[in-house]
C-alpha cells in the first residue's frame, strides 16, 4: 500500500498543476490570439478563439495612435524607472536601519509604518494632488513615481528589515573586526547577502508603477505624458464609443510583455526573497 500511494500522488499532483497552469494562462493566450484578429473578427459577437488568418493591423494602428505607443511606453518607464531606484535606495537604508540600530520610539515608528500600510490610496488623492500643485510637481513622471514611491515605500522597508533581520549579527561581529564601518557594512556584506529580498522589493515597485493606473490619470493632464494603462483607456474608443477589442488586447500584450521577462529572469531571486522578507 505504501508502494501504491506515492505513484498515485505524483499524477494527480501534475494533473493539478498543470490545470491550475492552464487557467493561468488561458486570459493571456486569449489576449494574444485576439490582437492577432482583423478587427472586425476581434469585435465579432460571439468571439472565436482561433483566428482565420493571423494580422499585424491592431499593432500597426497602435503604433500611429497619438504619439506612438512607443513614447507612452518610455513614459511608462520613466516612472517605473524612477519608482525602482528611490524605492531600493530608500527602502534598503531604511530596512537597514530599523534592523540593525536602537534608536528611540523604534517600535512605534516601524508599527506607524505598518499602519499606512492600511490607508486606502483613494482616500488621499485630492490631499496629494493639493500637494503636488504645490510642489510643482503636477502633470509631471517626477510627480507620479513620488506617488508610487510613497506607496509602496512601507512594505519595501518592512520586506527588507526582514530580510536583514535574517542575516546572523556574527557577519556584522566579523566585518566590524576588519574595519568595516556601518556603511561599508551595510554595501559589501549584507546587501549580497540580502540580494534576493531586494530584487523582490524592485521587481514589486516595477510592476505595482508599471500597472497603475489610477495614480496616472488623476496626476497626469497632458497627454504627452500619458502612461500605456492611461493611453490604452483612451485608444480602446472605437465607432461611436465601442470598444476596439482587437487595439486593445494588442496593447495588453505589448503592456505585460516587460512585466514577463523580468519576472522569467528575476523568479529564483523572487521567491527566495518573497519567503525571507515574509518570515523572519
């Protein structure tokens, strides 16, 4: 009987995998075979899966729309760029520091932290727009990934203290002996240390500012400066206010294209780090 069981598992384990795979997969599959349509197959009622014959027509109108979808796309990442880099910078120094300094009212500033971390984002939209007319910073990418950054900042510092706080003291002990000082520390031993938690940290600062959406439409008035979620809202119009379906499942899929390969490249850095900052 013990014989039996482990042969019977391991199918219905690939089974169930490979069904969970497959419900994954289909939307995307979907959305590529539909931006493969001629448009009017792509808006056809009731849809049908195959094509008749594959075509290049919603990704040729998609690149006429407007500026190109390639500027919106650059704009996308601008802010996506930006995004990244203040999170790492900021998150790192600040994980850093509430891992391995005591300093007064630690506690109930890393629980304040956590706190934020249940503010709706829609409840401070006019009060960050207010701010950022002051600032100057409206209808800017710079405006934008300030917003994203501020977002996103406090689950980056909590992924990273984590991560931080799993390194044994002894690497700190050994480095202090050699004459590292806390910066030296923190650049040459336990950042490679800690590199699977701060990948993690970027890759989710890149899609969360990649994918939003409504950040960009309420910051952002020119439509020069238009992200690819805010331009494909606006290119998905067809003949009297349908949607194009075809334009705009070209769009999705040029839009998750980015978001795949870094994640292709970056997974074994991102589950290694998803369980080290979740588990202290």
């Amino acid at each position: 009987m013990n014989m039996v069981q482990p042969a019977v598992r391991r199918p219905v384990w690939y089974v169930a995998c490979s069904l969970i795979a497959v419900l994954f997969l289909a939307p995307i599959l979907w959305s590529i075979l539909t931006s493969l349509k001629l448009p009017a197959e792509a808006n056809a009622s009731p849809p049908e899966l195959i094509p008749s014959r594959l075509s290049a027509e919603n990704y040729v109108a998609l690149l006429g729309y407007g500026g190109g979808i390639m500027h919106y796309f650059g704009n996308s990442l601008i802010v996506a760029s930006l995004t990244v880099i203040g999170i790492v910078i900021l998150s790192t120094l600040a994980g850093y520091g509430f891992s391995r300094f005591k300093f007064p009212l630690k506690g109930s500033l890393f629980l304040t932290l956590l706190v934020t971390l249940m503010v709706p984002f829609q409840s401070i939209l006019t009060p960050l727009f207010l701010v950022l007319r002051v600032l100057h910073l409206q209808n800017s990418l710079l405006g934008l990934a300030l917003v994203n950054i501020t977002f996103q900042l406090p689950f980056s510092i909590f992924m990273l203290r984590n991560s931080f706080d799993g390194i044994p003291r002894e690497l700190d002990d050994a480095a202090a002996i050699d004459g590292c000082n806390s910066l030296r520390l923190l650049l040459r031993v336990l950042l490679p240390v800690a590199m699977p938690g701060l990948v993690s940290v970027a890759l989710f600062a890149f899609l969360a500012s990649w994918n939003e959406f409504l950040a960009a439409l309420i910051f952002l008035t020119d439509s020069d400066k238009f992200t690819l979620p805010v331009m494909l809202l606006n290119a998905q119009s067809g003949y009297l206010g349908t949607i194009d379906w075809g334009l705009m499942q070209a769009g999705i899929t040029l839009t998750m294209l980015p978001c795949a390969i870094l994640f292709l490249l970056l997974q074994r850095y991102y589950v290694r780090g998803l369980i080290s900052g979740a588990i202290k």
